[in-house]
C-alpha cells in the first residue's frame, strides 16, 4: 500500500515540523490540532519557518506556497479519515495517548497505518488500544523535525513484516534516513541521551561548575553543537523530566532518573526555550545564564 495522505496529530511543535517535512516531500498532509480552537498557531508556525527559508535564500517563495498549500489544518479529529498514515504527536503521557488512539480508530480505514512519535514510551505498550496492533507502530522524529534526518523505526512485537516495511519506504521517501529499533523505553537516542542530560543537571547541582562552564566544556571538548543543559532546554525541560521518569521506571536504574532540581525547574515553571527561562534566559539576545535557578 503506498501511502499518500497523512494526518498528523498533535499541532505542537514536533507535530508542525513532521507536517511540515512530510509536505515538502509533495505528500498532502492533514495537521490535526490535539486541543480544541483553531490551529492558526500551528500554521503560523509553519509559515514563519518557510519564509525564514525564503528569506535565507534556501527555498524560493514558490516553493514555500506549495509546501504549505498541501497542509490541511484543523481542530477535528475525524479529519485523519481517508489517511493511509496517522502520526500522533501529542502530549508524553500513555494514557492520553490511548485515549487518542481509541478515538481515532472510529474513523481511520482498516488499512491504515498508526504510528507513534512517542520518544520514550513502549510501542506495545500502545499498540491494543489502536484496536489494530499489527498495523501500530512507532515513528520518532527528532526536533526540529523538518531538519533532523534521523526516524527511529519501532516495531512492536505484533508489528506486521510489511506494515513495518512501509514505513521504512515511507520515512525513505520523506528524505529522512530510517534506523530500525527494538521496542525498549527510549529506544536509541533517548536512552543514550537523557542520562546523559540529567548528568550534566547533578554536575550543575553539585558545584563541578556553572552553567555556561559545563556547556562550553561539552561544547568545545566533545565537539557537541551545543552543551547539554542548552541542550535540554531546546527540548524542554518537562519533556526530559517525563523522558528521565520513563527510563527510571523501565530500568530501575538511579542515574536515568530527574534530580532534585531538574523537578524544582519543571515545577516554577522553568521549562526552557518555550517558556523563556530554563538554565538560561532567553528575554534577550543572546540568553545567558539564568540568575534564578533554584540551586
């Protein structure tokens, strides 16, 4: 089955950037708000980033109209009928997942596909309340998603051969480069990575250094793009707080899971770039280091 329509779930800033990647490969593709009222945001969204593309010289203004032309944007769920491929990208919590999941089933095809662009949560763990397991499975795009080239593919063990196979076609398509992985909390990238954060958080807690010393340190050490902590906070803090919460609870292993101040953070509502202020303060350009944090 080749798959030419999408919906995509979850109007965020993942869901717009898997539109968005998925639009510029030529596939229409429906945006579907998770929360109610209209998806302006998420379509201004899109476009801000297309004509920051035009402006650079990138794409041409032409082609930044068709990108967007072929994005339906809406609020209603029953949109995605008729799509060969839903993608749900809503909030990291398996029981609103689910629920979406049951919803969404009332009125997609038999054939089509359901994938997950959970970036911690077990496939199987999802996959029944689908209502088609054999034809679930997860697709994690990384941020930004119109950009990053990689797609964990995850495979349940009730995953078709051939559904699993599609979707290998599909990310192939959408110029994105596949990496098949078992269906284990966090997959690659998130297990290898989120440790990696929350150490760098107990380095802060502990005094090793300050803020701007440990990403400069990983920066130029390890030729990282950026530091970890600039890093978590890219990706928002309480994202990383439920990513480190999903690992500890998997593996039951202390250095997987948030610290102390990790949770003070998420609780004053310090959550990073889209919040203004995490471990740095992003009121200015450029951010600096946060003179608040709850130390």
């Amino acid at each position: 089955m080749a798959i030419e329509r999408v919906a995509v779930l979850g109007g965020g800033q993942m869901g717009s950037g898997i539109a968005e990647a998925i639009a510029t490969a030529g596939i229409e593709v429906t945006l579907i708000k998770a929360t109610p009222g209209p998806a302006d945001q998420a379509r201004a969204g899109i476009a801000k980033n297309l004509d920051r593309q035009v402006d650079k010289g990138k794409i041409a203004r032409e082609h930044a109209e068709q990108v967007i032309g072929r994005i339906t944007f809406t609020d209603r769920l029953e949109a995605a009928a008729g799509a060969d491929l839903l993608i749900e990208s809503v909030i990291e919590d398996i029981e609103v997942k689910r629920r979406y999941f049951a919803e969404a089933a009332k009125f997609l095809g038999p054939q089509a596909i359901v994938a997950s662009n959970t970036s911690t949560l077990r496939i199987g763990d999802m996959a029944p309340a689908s209502g088609r397991p054999e034809r679930f499975l997860g697709l994690h795009f990384f941020n930004p998603a119109q950009i990053m080239k990689l797609v964990e593919v995850v495979p349940s063990a009730s995953t078709d051969a051939e559904v699993t196979a599609e979707a290998v076609s599909f990310v192939e398509r959408i110029g994105k480069t596949p990496v098949l992985v078992k269906d284990s909390t966090g997959f690659i990238v998130n297990r290898l990575l989120t440790p990696y954060m929350v150490d760098a958080i107990r380095c802060l807690e502990a005094g090793l250094a300050d803020v701007a010393g440990i990403d400069t340190a990983m920066h130029l050490g390890a030729n990282h793009p950026m530091g970890p902590l600039a890093l978590a906070d890219y990706i928002g803090l309480d994202i990383v707080q439920a990513m480190a919460r999903n690992l500890l609870e998997s593996f039951g292993q202390d250095y997987m899971g948030p610290t102390p101040l990790l949770d003070r953070m998420v609780a004053a509502g310090m959550l990073g770039r889209k919040s203004g202020r995490g471990f740095y303060d992003y009121s200015g350009r450029p951010p600096r280091p946060n003179p608040d944090l709850p130390l």
